[in-house]
C-alpha cells in the first residue's frame, strides 16, 4: 500500500534524478519494475476544481489516496517571479509547446508550463496544466447560476434547494471568494470597471460585482509597490506573481495533503484506463520531467477511481477506453454532450473616457441580462494588457444550442474533439444574444460626442480578426470545455460512470456543455462536493 513517507522520499528521488541523465536514466528503469506492483485505495486523476474537491473529502474519510497531475507545482516564491508574464512571455506560458499559445505567438522553449491549447477538429480548446488544474490560469470568478437558468441546462432531479443550502456554501467557505473592496475600485487601475458598469446602469440593465477568489490585501500591496504588480495590471492567465490568486493548491489540495492520506504526484502523463476484474482499476502512466521528456512509465492499481482531468482529459480517457475495449461496458452518452459554456468575446469601442484598458484585474464584474428576449446573457468586463484605452473588452455567458462530441480514431490511436461544421460553425442563437444585448448598451450609452461600436467574435466562426491584437484565427478558442460524461446520462446524477461500480467523474465532464450563464468552476466544486457526500456514504469501504 502506498504511504506518505513512500510517495515523500519517491519525490525527493524524482527532484534529484533531474540533475544527472545518468542517474535519471537509472532511477527510472529502477521504477519501471516497482512501477507494476504500486497499488492505492483511491486514485484522482487530475487536480482541478472536482479533484481537489474528491481529494480533500477523500483524504478526510482517512482513504489513502494518489492524485496524478500531468503539470508541476507553481509554488508562489519569495521573489515573486513564478509566472511568466504577458510583458515577458518565457517558457512558463505554455505547456510543451514550441511558442506561446495565447496573444501574439512567440517562440519559447518547450517546457511544462501552465496553459495549453489544444486544437481540435473545429474549435480551439485552453486548459490549465499544474497541481490546481484550471484554478491556476482562471479569474477566480464564483458565480452562482440563479435557479432558472440552472435548470435550463440540468436535469430536475439534481435539487438546487440543496445546492444552494449546503454544497455552494461549502465551497465558498474553502475558498472564501469575496468581491473587490470599494478602496480598490476606487482607484485608477479600475477606472474601466467602474465605467463598465456605469454603462450598464445607463442600460437599465442590472449589474453587480462579483465574488472573486482572489487575496484583495495582497492587491492592496501591489497599490501601495511592497508586492510586484500582477491583478492591478491585468495579469491573469499565466498566474500572478503577487499571490493574489487563491488557487487550489492554496486551499483544497493544501488541506487534502495536511489529512496525511493523500499524496499528489505531479509531471505524470495518464495514457490507459482499464478495469482489473474482481477488484477495481488499473491506471497506466509516464512520468516526464519539466521538458516533456519521458523517464520512467507506470502502472498504479485502485480499489476507487476518480476522473477529474478536466472536460478534454476525462472525456478523452473514457472514449478511448470504450474505442479500445479496456472498458467495454461504458454506454453510448460517452464522448457526447460538449459544449463551450456559451461563451462570445466582445471588443468595445469608441468611448471618451481613458478606460485602463489593460489594467484592474481580474474580471471583477457582471451585467446580467438574464430577460434578453433573444436569450439569457450575463457579460463580464475582462481586462487585456495589450488593449488600446478607449476599449472595453468583455466575455458573454449565454446558454449553448450546438454540441460537439469526441471521437476515437483507430488509424492514430488518438481521441479528437469534433465541433460541427458547415456555414455557421458557431453557434447562431449565441450570436443573435449577444448582438441583441450589446446593441441596446450601446445605443442607451451614444452621445452626440461618443458612439460606441461593438465587434463580437463567437464560437469557431472563420476568419474573424481580433481587433485588439489585430490577429486574425480560422477557429476560435474555448476557455471554459465542458461535458462528454453528462450527468443523468454517461454518469448517473452522483458521478457515478454507468456500467461500472468504483469508477466516478467529478469534473467538468459532468457539466452538460454549459453551467447556466456563468463561469464554470464554482458549479463543478458544488456539484462535485455533492457527489463525494453520497459516495463516500454509500459506495466506499
């Protein structure tokens, strides 16, 4: 049975093999033969906002447990220069990738770094790479869906009393998220915030500041120049150097490992899912160092398996593992129901006001016209470091109609993402929304000396420039994937993966392509604290 002290003395064997290929290559033929008799109660895979959830109550139920994460840890250091930065972009922006993946592209080494695209059959998809997953590269945004908007995408069965009562406030109190204090709104760096929902008041539309995981003390500090600028200046998707973030390894995963029970292993690769009959699961793996190199492969056998790598990895895990036979009794829902969360990109324009474009991060507000005749939109302000003043640029949340599905294809062993195709690739209903909703922002807003102009991108339209960095992409990207093991369909309504006792998504997988007009992570946490309540009461011994 795996241990603290084994998985404690494994790491510090792991840290020092990077420093000597001889060593390395040895070390890792050494656990290549220990590799095949490894064997824990619980295995996570992945270490995002479900994960850490499964990882934490697991750990607190007194289960030994292995949470596997392909990314490495981003302790925030000292010197506060663990990130890489949209100014300086290095190594650290992109997970082993020749260049970097978002702005402009700019070759750097190839290296384990935080955010990854991943560029599927039609559309784009971003997710986060690191021990804390998707928390590491988010706003820190926890937004909760209001009741009828969050039963236009689930199912009825799933009780949003309960949510409401019990599961949202356990995760609020994990990750304490609160909105910006008016002393820091009141400064120039969110001079657009302020203007954005002033826009929104001449609107008549209702607004409202956000819950925001962020430390606003420490945004406090960068003010006053005793910790480097990061949120006062945009800095948002590659980490902020300052601390401000309150990410996962800071809460959830910091207390999962103080139970004693759990251990995370970063820099391992997942590769195969398999059952081993009679017992549990059987998990293949390789563990690569902080250059994507492969030093050692592995095989860790469970009792309980939990999926939480993420919409894009557990979806492709499960799909390959019915392609491929390791697991033949997963039902036709798998690979199914995918969406973008309703995400559009709006570039405003035309507006008298300096508006600190690039500044006052991360995005702190919402408009939330959930009456939009043409459909429900809530559109938050997003700060671009590299945007000219005199913009807005801001994301709208609606409700998806087009859903995309993963495929396996046997010629290359691979699992892609398939977005449909055809004239209009995106999705419509999404435009018209968004378009509907910005037009009348716009036209309450026009003065004789000020028109403001809109330009919206949506979905994996062709051929649209971003009119801030003047690029110009076939596809556009999707921040927040979620679905291809749907609740009440691939899963039942606790997780549970129909077809198989001891094997659960607890991850965005579950989300039936959309969470009800709001960023994703607060949902998934609820949701998956929900499942682990009834699975650990039920289903583990």
């Amino acid at each position: 049975m795996l241990n603290n002290r084994f998985y404690n003395r494994r790491r510090f064997i792991q840290t020092a093999a990077l420093f000597s290929s001889s060593l390395m290559t040895s070390l890792a033929s050494a656990r290549r033969t220990i590799a095949q008799d490894e064997s824990v109660k619980a295995v996570v895979i992945g270490s995002g906002f479900g994960g850490a959830v499964a990882a934490l109550r697991l750990g607190q139920a007194g289960i030994d447990t292995l949470v596997i994460e392909r990314g490495r840890r981003w302790p925030i250091t000292s010197a506060q220069n663990t990130f890489a930065t949209y100014r300086k972009p290095d190594s650290r922006a992109a997970w082993l990738s020749p260049k970097t993946v978002i702005f402009d592209e700019i070759p750097i080494d190839v290296y384990t770094g935080i955010l990854e695209r991943k560029d599927e059959n039609g559309i784009s998809v971003y997710c986060g790479a690191g021990v804390g997953g998707g928390s590491l590269v988010y706003n820190g945004i926890t937004y909760q869906p209001p009741r009828e908007l969050f039963y236009k995408v689930f199912p009825r069965a799933i009780d949003y009393d309960e949510l409401d009562r019990v599961y949202y406030p356990r995760v609020h109190s994990i990750i304490k998220p609160v909105p910006i204090p008016q002393d820091i709104l009141a400064t120039n760096y969110y001079s657009s915030t302020r203007i954005f929902l002033q826009q929104a008041a001449v609107a008549g539309l209702p607004n409202r500041l956000l819950d925001m995981a962020v430390d606003w003390d420490v945004v406090r500090q960068e003010i006053n120049g005793t910790k480097v600028p990061s949120a006062i200046i945009g800095e948002v998707w590659y980490g902020m150097n300052s601390g401000a973030k309150k990410s996962l390894d800071r809460n959830y995963l910091t207390q999962a490992e103080q139970t004693g029970y759990v251990d995370i292993l970063p820099l391992h690769i997942v590769t195969e899912i398999s059952e081993v009959p009679g017992y549990g699961y059987r998990v293949a793996c390789t563990q690569i160092n902080e250059s994507g190199e492969i030093i050692a492969t592995k095989t860790i056998t469970c009792r309980y398996l939990f999926l939480a790598a993420g919409s894009m990895g557990t979806s492709r895990l499960l799909v390959k593992a019915k392609a491929t036979g390791t697991l033949p009794r997963l039902n036709d829902y798998i690979g199914l129901d995918w969406g973008t969360n309703g995400e559009t990109v709006a570039i405003r324009s035309g507006f008298p006001q300096l508006t600190n474009t690039g500044q006052g991060g991360p995005a702190t507000s919402v408009i939330q016209y959930f009456d939009n005749p043409l459909g429900s939109i809530s559109i938050e302000l997003l700060p671009i470091w590299n945007a000219p003043d005199g913009t807005l640029v801001s994301v709208g949340i609606g409700l998806p109609s087009v859903k995309g599905r993963f495929n396996y294809d046997s010629t290359t062993g691979l699992v892609k993402l398939n977005w449909p195709d055809g004239k209009n690739s995106g999705d419509p209903k999404l435009l018209k929304a968004a378009e509907f909703a910005y037009r009348l922002i716009d036209r309450k807003n026009a003065t004789s000396i000020s028109q403001p102009q809109t330009n919206i991108t949506l979905g994996s339209s062709p051929r649209r420039k971003n009119r801030v960095t003047g690029q110009v992409s076939d596809i556009f990207p999707a921040f927040h994937p979620l679905g291809g093991a749907v609740l009440g369909k691939a899963c039942d309504l606790y997780g549970r993966v129909i077809g198989y006792r001891g094997l659960y998504v607890v991850d965005g997988a579950l989300m039936p392509g959309s969470t009800g007009c709001t960023n994703p992570s607060f949902t998934i946490a609820a949701i998956a604290e929900r499942c682990m309540e009834r699975i650990l009461a039920e289903d583990i011994v």
